[in-house]
C-alpha cells in the first residue's frame, strides 16, 4: 500500500522466456498467473523470439508488445508490464524494485549458466541474479536434452542457492489426455511452487483409478 495513495502497490512476478523449446510452457503459466490476478513483468530474451516465432508463428514486437502479448495470450494485458531484454535500465536489473519472485519458462542452458555464474549478459540473466541476491523465489523450467555435466553442475549450484530447478519434465498421470494437459500440468506445477491457486491440472488424491478398474492389474 502506498502510504500517500492508499494504492495498493504492484509487486508483479518477473516473467523471463528464453530461447528453449517450449513457449507452450510459458502460455500456460503466464495465462495462470493473470487468471490468479498477478501483476505480471515479461521479458523475451532474443533467442526467445526466435523459438516464439518457430512454435508460435509470430513473435513478440518490443513496439508493439501489448497488441502481440494480448493476441498470444488472448488475456486482458492491462497489469503486464513489458521490458525489453536489452533494457538494462528496466525495474527488474535493481534489487530496490519490487518484485515477488521470478520463473524463467523455458529456461535455456544459457540463461542458467548465465544465472549460475552471474554473467548478467541481458535483464533476464541480470534480473535472475538480482531475485537470487535478494532472496526472492527463482523458477527455472530447463529445457534441453541430453545435459552435459556443466549444465549439470549449473543447475546443482542454482539450488544450493535456493533457485527452484524444475525440468520442463511433464507426468503422465493426473488423467492427462493430450498434450494441453502434459504442458498444463507442468506449468501448474510451477505455480503451485510460488503458491498460486489454479486450476491447471488434477491432483493426486491417492487412488489408482485406471488400475483398479483393470482386473488384469490386480
Ligand atoms: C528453434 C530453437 C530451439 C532451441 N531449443 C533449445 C532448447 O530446447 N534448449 C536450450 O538450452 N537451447 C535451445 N536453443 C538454443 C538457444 O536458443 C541458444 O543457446 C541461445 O543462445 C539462448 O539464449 P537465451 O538464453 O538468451 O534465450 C534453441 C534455439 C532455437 C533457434
């Protein structure tokens, strides 16, 4: 709340999609956090563009970003904040801007190296180092296979130092049925680890349904 305003004050989550595959990931969580009513302050690392615009079909236009974010999202964009990956002026490259955390989805190998070692080379690996220097919940949905041993190493040093490592690594079970429900399932995941109520995916409730209708499974 601002004291002389008594406006509440924006605390948005810091939304980094970096050239991995899979922007499908970062629809699905960014969807979930608007529809939870979360500010929200994106960022699209240059590589990002390019697997937005190979899985997409179009890209993010830093001119024109609230016109292209709401067509991708198709949400209301009014509490999205956009900035540009070469910003390094932006709100999200100092610790003294409020934020409640960050998720990168996808999350390249670059940016976690880049995170890990503190490289700072564009705002979402600056923004990632700042979150983390402050203490503020850091989710990364790696993508990328097989792992050499430095991705590796990255990632194990990311968690000892709190960052939530999440292998864009869908189940298959909670009933999912297509590929929506495996991307939904992931990116309810990845709000469920910053306490986000959604409704993305259903939660195990300890029965084995498909195997207790199945006499051969007994
Ligand atoms: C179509 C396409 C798909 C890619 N998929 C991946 C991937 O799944 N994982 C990954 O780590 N890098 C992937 N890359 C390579 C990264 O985009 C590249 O390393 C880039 O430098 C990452 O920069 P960024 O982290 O700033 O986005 C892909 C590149 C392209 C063009």
């Amino acid at each position: 709340m601002n004291e002389f305003t008594g406006v509440p004050a924006r605390i948005p989550w810091v939304v980094g999609v970096t050239g991995a595959s899979g922007v499908a990931y970062a629809t699905s969580v960014l969807r979930g956090l608007l529809d939870a009513g979360e500010s929200v302050d994106l960022v699209v690392s240059k590589a990002g563009r390019l697997t937005m615009l190979d899985e997409l079909g179009f890209s993010i236009r830093d001119r024109n970003w609230r016109e292209d974010v709401a067509a991708w999202l198709e949400r209301d964009v009014s509490d999205v904040a956009y900035w540009s990956a070469t910003d390094f002026a932006a709100g999200p490259s100092s610790g003294s801007y409020r934020m409640r955390g960050m998720i990168v989805v996808p999350a390249t190998t670059a940016v976690v190296a880049g995170i890990a070692t503190g490289m700072s080379k564009d705002l979402i690996q600056r923004a990632g180092d700042v979150v983390l220097k402050e203490g503020l919940k850091l989710v990364l949905v790696v993508r990328e296979a097989p792992l050499r041993a430095a991705a590796l190493e990255h990632m194990s040093s990311l968690a000892r130092e709190g960052a939530v490592v999440m292998p864009a690594s869908p189940a298959f079970y909670a009933g999912v049925k297509d590929v929506q429900d495996l991307v939904d399932f992931l990116a309810g995941r990845v709000l469920d680890q910053c306490g986000i109520e959604h409704d993305l995916y259903r939660r195990w409730q300890g029965n084995l349904r498909d195997a207790e209708s199945d006499p051969e499974a007994s």
